[in-house]
C-alpha cells in the first residue's frame, strides 16, 4: 500500500507561533515513516502560507520568515492538492502535490479557533482534531464556559468583559467586579492560549492593569474566580463519538500559577503522572473529562484542564484546549504514554480518527431530493 501523505501545518500569525514549531517538529520526528509521508506546511507570522524543502530548515532553526519562499494555498474541492499561489525565487517547491490528510499544530487564534478548520472543510481535506464549531467554542474561553454551564458541568464563577466595555466603564467595571468575585481571581484573554496574557489577581490595585494586559491581546476578557488551595489535573480525551480518557496528571508550576514561562521557558515546573488522587476523584475528573469533550463535540483529541480543592477535593472544571502542546513533553501526550499509548502510536491513531469523521461526514447528501 502506498504511504498516506500527512500536511504538517505550524506556525500560524498567534503569540503561540514558536510553541507549534517545536509541536511540529516533535510530530515530525516521531512520525510513523513506514506508514506516513511529511509534507511541511508553514504559516508565517504575517499569514504566507509556505511549502519548500526548506521547511525542515525552518523547524530546527525555531523560525519561519518566509523570505524567498514560494506561497501556497489550498486547491478547490476534492482537488486535495496545493496550489502556488507566487513563483518560486529560492528554493524548490512541493506545491501541487497531494495531502491525503492534514495535522494542525496551530495553537491559538487563526489556527485553533476554527478558522483554519473551516479552510480545511471548504477543501474537503480530512484533517486531525476538532471541527469548526467546536474549534471556536474551545477557543472562546467566556463561550466555552457557558457551554459548560449550560451542561451542568462544575466551574468556578466567571464573568465575560469586552473591551471596549472596559475602555468606555473602568471606575463601574471595577466596582462590580469587586461586588461578584472574591480575591484571589483571574483575568484571561478569551481567545488566547499557553497562559498568554493571563494575570492572578490578589488585590484591587492589581485589577485594572490585569485587565489592561489582557485587552492588549483580545477584545473579550473573561475574569474567573480564582480556586482556594487547589491542585492543577489535567486529562487527555481521544476519539470521535466514543472517546477515551487517560489518567490525570498534575501540574505543579515553579512560579504561583502555570504561566507562559513555566510552561515553555523555567524548568522547574513538575508533571505528576499519574496524579496522587483517591481512585474516586479520578474516576469523577475522567467522566467530567469525556462530558465536556462531548458537550463542546470536539473530535480527535483535547486536554482538558481542572482544579481540584487540596482537602475536600472538590472538582472544578476549567477548560477544554483542542490542540494542546504536543511536543514529546508536553502533558498531553505524557498522559496517554503513561496509560498505555506511545507518541508515535497516539500520532497514528490521531490520524485515522481524521480519516474516520472524514468518510463519517461524507455520508450526509449535499443535494435535496
């Protein structure tokens, strides 16, 4: 049988640019090349789509200029194959070739908010991981909780701030936040990730410039109630209709909460796999976990995020991220090696899951009879 050939796509215009390179680079290097062939699809910071035998380059290298670089774009329906879309000057160019499926390992807006997913669908291109709607509801962190709310999943209390509410309002804004939440609280861009932006906010006078940092970033800001004396779990959710769920893991965080530079920059923060939870609570956190993979109908796969109270253990439910950090540390694939999954393995059935929902989707006519 010939080899299926997999679109990597990284890079992407977010402030998570350099997090997909190096998920992209670990995917590539763990691919199963007996089954699979790469062809690299880098997206530059200012949108160019890019396909070149330099693209390896690229990913070593940690950066993706697009200078001298042919430009590509998708081919109609069907077609499954790219079109250059500029005349190559530098290096030679694998556009025109077919994809029979693409990775997304785009983090953040313009790549895990559906947007690239709808680009995908109007191709007809199979691709890994959640559709359209649910790309955008998991990225819209004030959407995605009602959502939830609306399941009758367990969160903690939140409230959703746009912009230029809080640029026109400041003096009554903070007063009723003051009134709704308790300290310590959170302020979060809604449509963000890998902890950009975010800010823990102990005291009044910390509120407004958290409020001001999270504005630079999105015109939505959710404010959530912080959690007292809890513990950050993760679980990692794969499948389509009938998904499975790892064991959790726990994040301990070098500085007070899980921000971008404990994530990607200190190495100090530990991973607890598996998490040291009594067997109910894990048992509770995996059926939550599936519910809200569900509720949002993501498909392929999804960290999903929670704090637990240290002595009541008491499960809050915080976030469902549709394309988590997928580097051979990150938590995502750590949990399902550690419950039995290896990361070449999870890469193969991430794309068969693709695949499956594909020829699922296809089974709907198009035509009114």
């Amino acid at each position: 049988m010939s080899k299926l050939r997999v679109g990597i796509l990284f890079g992407g215009r977010s402030c998570e640019h350099e997090v997909s390179l190096q998920s992209a680079r670990s995917v590539v290097e763990a691919l199963d090349k007996d089954k699979y062939e790469v062809l690299l699809i880098g997206i530059s910071k200012e949108g160019k789509w890019l396909v070149s035998s330099r693209a390896l380059e690229y990913l070593k290298e940690g950066k993706l200029d697009g200078g001298g670089q042919p430009m590509v774009m998708l081919n109609y329906p069907a077609s499954k194959s790219l079109v250059k879309i500029q005349d190559e000057t530098i290096a030679p160019s694998r556009a025109g070739e077919k994809v029979d499926v693409v990775f997304p390992l785009l983090h953040g807006p313009f790549g895990e908010d559906g947007t690239v997913q709808g680009l995908l669908e109007l191709a007809d291109v199979p691709y890994v991981g959640a559709g359209v709607m649910a790309s955008a509801v998991g990225m819209d962190k004030g959407i995605m909780k009602m959502v939830f709310k609306a399941h009758n999943l367990p969160i903690l209390d939140f409230m959703v701030l746009k912009r230029g509410d809080w640029e026109g309002g400041r003096d009554k804004i903070l007063v009723d936040i003051g009134k709704e939440f308790d300290y310590p609280l959170f302020i979060k861009p809604c449509n963000l990730g890998s902890s950009v932006g975010i800010s823990k906010v102990h005291n009044f006078s910390e509120l407004a410039p958290a409020l001001n940092l999270a504005a630079q970033y999105d015109r939505k800001m959710i404010i959530e109630q912080g959690g007292i004396n809890c513990r950050e779990i993760e679980a990692s959710v794969l499948g389509n209709d009938d998904p499975i769920v790892s064991v959790p893991g726990e994040i301990i965080p070098c500085n007070e909460f899980y921000d971008y530079d404990a994530k990607y920059i200190d190495e100090n923060s530990q991973l607890i796999i598996p998490a040291d939870l009594p067997i109910k609570t894990i048992e509770e956190i995996q059926q939550i976990a599936v519910k809200a993979f569900k509720a949002v109908d993501c498909a392929g796969m999804a960290r999903v995020d929670f704090l637990v109270q240290r002595e009541t253990h008491e499960i809050y439910l915080s976030e469902v991220n549709t394309i988590p950090g997928f580097t051979k540390i990150s938590m995502y694939p750590k949990l399902w090696e550690a419950s039995g999954i290896s990361y070449t393995e999870l890469i193969s059935r991430l794309i068969e899951l693709a695949i499956e929902r594909h020829r699922d989707k296809k089974k709907s006519i198009t035509s009114y009879r």
